[in-house]
C-alpha cells in the first residue's frame, strides 16, 4: 500500500475571507482537512494589561477597540460591570437609549455580517444594499455619538449627553423601513439554489458540542439550544420590551444565516418599543454625583461645580473593593467583562469574555472532515471579529 | 439561602475543600483548594444536581504581593438551571493546576491565555503552547511586575534598528 502523503496549506494571516489578521493551517488529504490548527494573536494589543494602568473612565475607550462593528456593546458591557462594582442605579431614560442603541448596533453589525459573508461565497450583490442601510445606522449613530467606530458615549452612569431632537424622527423613518429591507436580502439568498447549496449542511455543530465548546450567540442558537443574556440574564431594562429569541434546528451554515436574519427583525422590533416608550427624565445617575461629572453650564459658574468637574476628569473615581462579572447578549455572543477592584481608581484585574475568540475556538471541530472550499463558509458563520479575539 | 443550592452540595460533598464562600452584588465566589479542582469541577459539571454545562471563562489574576500569588478564577454557567457561579482556585507560583479540558472542550484555549499572560500551567493539557503572544516572547505580559512599555518604548526606531544591526555583525 502506497504512504499517505497529507499536504499542509497556510491560510492567511492576510487572507480576504480570515477576516482580519486570522492564520489558519490546515493539513489536507487531497481536498478533505484532516486537520485545522488556528493561529491568533496578530492584532494583540494588550487591552487587558492598559486597562490596568488607565482610570475607569480612561479604560472605557479601549472598549471601543474589542469589537470594532459594535462599539456601542461593548460600551454598555463594561460599563454594566463598573455599575455593579459601584452599585448605583441608572435612570430609565438612559436604559432605555442604551437599548435602543444596542440593538441599532447589533443590526449593523449583523449587516456587516451578511454583505462579507455573502461576498465570502460569491454573492456580491448583497454586499451594496446590506451596506446601503448598514450607512444609514452609521448616521444616525453618529448624529448622537458624534463617531462611526469608536463612540466612547454609554459611560459609567447613563449617557454621555441626551439625544438631539432629530434623533428619533430618523430611527422611527428607519424601523419603518427595515422590514422591506431584510425582505430584499431575504430574496437574494434565503431560497437561492446556489446560497443553499453552499451552506446547508456545512460544518454542522449539535446543541451539546456548542456548549462544551463555550460557543454562545447566534451561532449556539441555530444548533437549537436557548441561550440569550438578553432573557437569561436581563440587563439594562430588557424585561420591558417583547421580543422573541429565534432558534436554528440543523446548527449549519445555513440555520446560522436565519437565526440572524431573523435577529435583525427582532432588534426592528425592539428599536421601534424603544423609541415609542422612551420615558423622560435625565440620562446620568443624578444621585450619584462621584461619576456623573457635571454640566457644562454649572462649570462656568459654580465652585463646586468645577471642581467636581476636574476631580472626575483628572482621577476618575474610586470603587470599593470586591470583584463582579457583568455580561450582555452582543452581536457575536455573550460579552463580559470580569472586573477586580482594589479599591482605587483604576482597575485591579480586567478580564474580558470575548465572544469570538472561545467560539472561534470550536472551528476546528467544525471543519476538520469538511471539505477545503467549506472553510471560508465556516469561518464566515462563526462572525469573528479580530479585534475581540486577539485583544 | 435558596439561591445557592450549588454551594451548599458543595460544602456537603467536599467540607475540606470548600476554603470560603463569598458574596458580593448577588453574586458567589467558591474559593477551592487547588489539590480538589479536578474532583469539584467533575461534580459541577457532571452531577446531576449541579449541571454546570457552560464554562464561561477562565481568568488568572496575579495579586502581586499577597501569598499564595496567583488566582485562577472559572466563571461557569449552567443553562438548565440559569445561574452562575464563581470558582476561584488559590495558586502559588511555578504551581501547576490541572487541567479541565476534558471536562469543557472550552477551557483550551482560556487555559492556553492563563499560561500565555500568567505563566501558570496546567497539567495534562493537551497543547498547552502560548496562543496570543509570539512562541519566543519572553516573559508573561498580565504579571504585575511585567513593564507597561518596553525598555525601547521611547527610543526612536532607527536607533532601535541600528543597534540591532550591530548586534547581527557582532554575532
């Protein structure tokens, strides 16, 4: 009997379909991947260590930096974790901006999702009108947080500012119109013969393998099994709002693409309770005045005022010490910042749960048996962000 | 206490390996003995009671100057009974933990991560190689000791780069 000769191919780092700085290697018998061994780490930046040197409100700024599709998320995750170390409450106004912001970002991050997933596999046309409305998010995100990217704007007790007046005319015109919007995605793919046949059925994981791997979002929702932090968990207000979890059966490519698209359709749903609902009031903890600096006007004008202004700008504030973990439902899975107070102003220990690194950390046993052309499909349907897994 | 059945079983199975419980912000931290870990996360994951499925995290934690130094902390879920729960394992330095990676598949990589920033291994693992930082990386970047620049943070790049040439002919 001849030798077994097995070919090993190296995939990325710079590679269009890795997605950012992703290496994979892969060893191949003839088209079938015997083996996939992920090699991470290109895009480390030692978050976890300058949050360590940096004050809490310093350290929010880095958040924007994990996963840079969804800045608003991991925002409100670290800030949740700060909150409870703190224990103050945030007003409803606030919370429910907070939402309502999540969730315009959790769309955009899913449209993200689909265009470079869909161009991954060769349906480029999707890529234009996911990015025509993705642009729209953007926008409107941008007229409140004054960024596209890095917003820096939930801060630890409420919001940086309040909306301005044409905010909101502009989310409801939007949630008005995504519907029709997801239909037309839904057109070009959904029952495409081609779509179906890349990705139904490809790199397949069961409920239990999904949780023995630590994947969670929508990639351990479409291999049925009911896990949301939304509902699990209920942060930030969640509780008021009526939305449903949609769930996969067959944890394929395929089931994947619809538990997210039907996402899409239930952070609509949630925008537009948001929007509807939004209660008056202000939008930071008033009655937690150590980290709510104070307004501009009372700066100019008051003593007090001013130096409480400067006191936070300079020093932060102090937590008292004890340790917490807060997590929120992000676009990619379960976001959670694992916080270690020493009782001074700046943090002890910050670990974060970065969702696309432990779900990225199950590819291998997607792939492995599966054919080399699957790969970039696989790879595609975990949405790894690299910014999140290398840190 | 209704809401931490978890704890008391594991106060009930295991009375000398339980070193405290605590409790903060409606949250609660089990502190374990090292020598138990594989005998307590086995109960937790397997127990029928106690089904612990999800391994959320693993977190190391270097406290700097108290003994023993390291912490190794397991955030763990369990979807059936939606709750939390925290383990935090005491490590002295150059210890070994044992592995849990055959209990959560998920815990091999976040084993790999402690070993890559804290430099604390983990016996019987299956690959336990660096996984973030470069494998000729020297030293453990999350230790507190560790600099927060380098020495050549300040320097400018064509110093940087000449010394090195210079290094490479006198080589």
């Amino acid at each position: 009997m001849a030798e077994t000769r097995f070919m090993t191919v190296n995939m990325g780092p710079q590679h269009p379909a890795t997605h950012g700085v992703l290496r994979l290697l892969l060893e191949l018998d003839g088209e079938i991947i015997v083996k996939a061994v992920p090699d991470i780490g290109y895009l480390h930046r030692g978050i976890e260590k300058l949050a360590e040197s940096m004050t809490y409100p310093q350290a929010l700024t880095l958040t924007d930096r994990l996963d840079y599709t969804s800045g608003l998320s991991n925002n409100l995750a670290y800030c949740l974790a700060v909150e409870k170390l703190l224990d103050i409450a945030v007003p409803k106004r606030a919370q429910y901006l907070r939402v309502l912001m999540a969730e315009l970002q959790r769309i955009a991050a899913h449209l993200l999702w689909v265009a470079t997933h869909a161009l991954d596999l060769g349906a480029m046309t999707v890529l234009f009108y996911a990015f025509r409305d993705r642009e729209t998010i953007l926008e409107t995100l941008e007229l409140v947080t004054g960024a596209r990217l890095t917003p820096s704007f939930i801060r630890v007790g409420g919001l940086a500012a309040d909306i301005p007046e044409t905010f909101l005319p502009r989310v409801r015109a939007f949630v008005e119109d995504f519907p029709k919007r997801v239909d037309e995605y839904e057109t070009l793919l959904t029952e495409n013969i081609i779509w179906k046949k890349r990705t139904q059925g490809i790199s397949p994981m069961s409920g239990a393998d999904c949780i023995n791997y630590g994947v969670t979002g929508p990639v351990l929702r479409a291999s049925g099994v009911y896990y949301d932090v939304r509902k699990a968990y209920p942060y930030s207000s969640y509780e008021d709002f009526d939305f449903e979890i949609p769930m996969g059966t067959n944890g394929d490519v395929y089931d994947r693409y619809l538990v997210r698209l039907k996402e899409m359709r239930q952070s609509n749903r949630i925008v537009k309770q948001a929007a509807a609902k939004l209660p008056p009031g202000p939008v930071t903890a008033v009655d937690a005045p150590q980290v709510t600096p104070p307004a501009k006007e009372e700066v100019g004008k008051d003593i007090a005022a001013l130096i409480r202004h400067f006191k936070i700008m300079e020093q932060g504030f102090t937590t008292p010490r004890g340790e917490v973990y807060a997590s929120i439902e992000s676009s990619k899975g379960e976001l959670g910042f694992y916080l270690i107070s020493d009782g001074t102003n700046k943090p002890f220990r910050m670990k974060i749960r970065p969702p696309s690194f432990i779900n990225l950390g199950a590819l291998s046993k997607m792939i492995e048996g599966q054919m080399v052309a699957d790969v970039v499909a696989a790879i595609g349907s975990i949405d790894i962000v690299l910014g999140e897994i290398d840190r | 206490m209704a809401r931490c059945t978890a704890c008391e079983r594991l106060r009930e199975k295991f009375p000398e390996a339980v070193l405290a419980v605590a409790e903060f912000r409606g949250e609660t931290t089990v502190v374990v003995d090292k020598g138990r870990l594989r005998e307590v996360m086995t109960f937790l994951n397997r127990g029928d009671e106690t089904l612990y499925d999800l391994l959320v995290d693993i977190a190391g934690v270097d406290t700097g100057n108290e003994s023993p130094r390291f912490f190794v902390v397991y955030l763990l879920h369990s979807i059936k009974f939606n709750n939390r729960l925290r383990i935090k394992i005491p490590v002295a330095e150059g210890a070994a933990l044992d592995t849990v990676s055959d209990l959560w598949k998920s815990a091999d990589w976040m084993e790999r991560e402690v070993y890559d920033m804290f430099g604390i291994a983990f016996s019987n693992h299956p690959d336990l190689r660096r996984i973030l930082l470069p494998d000729d990386f020297v030293g453990h970047p999350l230790r507190k000791e560790f600099p927060l620049k380098g020495d050549d943070f300040d320097r400018p790049f064509r110093v940087c780069l000449a010394e090195e040439k210079g290094n490479q002919a006198d080589g």
